[in-house]
C-alpha cells in the first residue's frame, strides 16, 4: 500500500475528529511526505485535510522525508514523529513546535482509531 492510500485513510479519520481544532488556532500545515518511491502533499486545516498538487502548493511548506514504511508508521499513529527523527529513520527541517504539533495531530489521529477498536 502506497503513501496515498494511507493519507486518504488519515483524512476520514482526521475529518471526523475535531478535539484536533484547537492546534489550528494560528496556522494550518502543508506537510510534504516524501520518500523513494514517491511523493505527496497535504494541506492540513482546522476541520479539513486535503491532498494538494505541485502547483497549489505555497512557500511554507513542511518536508517529511524517509522510507515509506517510517512515513506510513507515522501517518497511521503507530510511531511518534519525534522517536522516527531521533532514530534517523525520518527527517525533518521545522521548528520544535511544529514538530510537536504534527506529531500529536498524527499520533492522535491514530490512537483514536485504534483506541474504537
């Protein structure tokens, strides 16, 4: 299963959760997941996520890159985005703050999901 099928599962998930809003207060993310094989873009809001093309994209953008199992790991929740970092298995260029932030938006989501099992 490719990144794409993963992050149409996150956003049915995401779209459905909104105890997520409140990191939206001053700004929504545009995260770009790239590995080897391929790469995707997000434009994650308040209530909303939605994959994005090359030319939609705008300046701020976050970069996420690693193997597409790591990127997978992380989309699902399985693993938090500061453990796949610090392991070297994904790499990331933004502030600590948006690091964290992505990571509970992505952990959360997941564990929502796993937790209704």
């Amino acid at each position: 299963m490719g990144i794409d099928l993963v992050i149409e599962a996150f956003k049915v998930r995401f779209e459905k959760q909104n105890y997520l809003s409140p990191f939206f207060r001053l700004q929504d993310f545009v995260v770009a997941l790239s590995s080897t094989e391929e790469r995707i873009s997000v434009h994650i809001r308040k209530r909303s996520c939605k994959v994005i093309t090359q030319t939609d994209q705008p300046q701020s953008v976050v970069e996420i890159t690693g193997s597409t199992e790591a990127l997978k790991s992380l989309i699902e929740g399985r693993v938090k985005l500061s453990e796949l970092i610090s392991r070297k298995e994904i790499h990331m260029d933004a502030s600590y703050r948006t690091v964290l932030k992505l990571e509970s938006i992505f952990y959360l989501s997941g564990q929502q999901t796993s937790d209704a099992v």
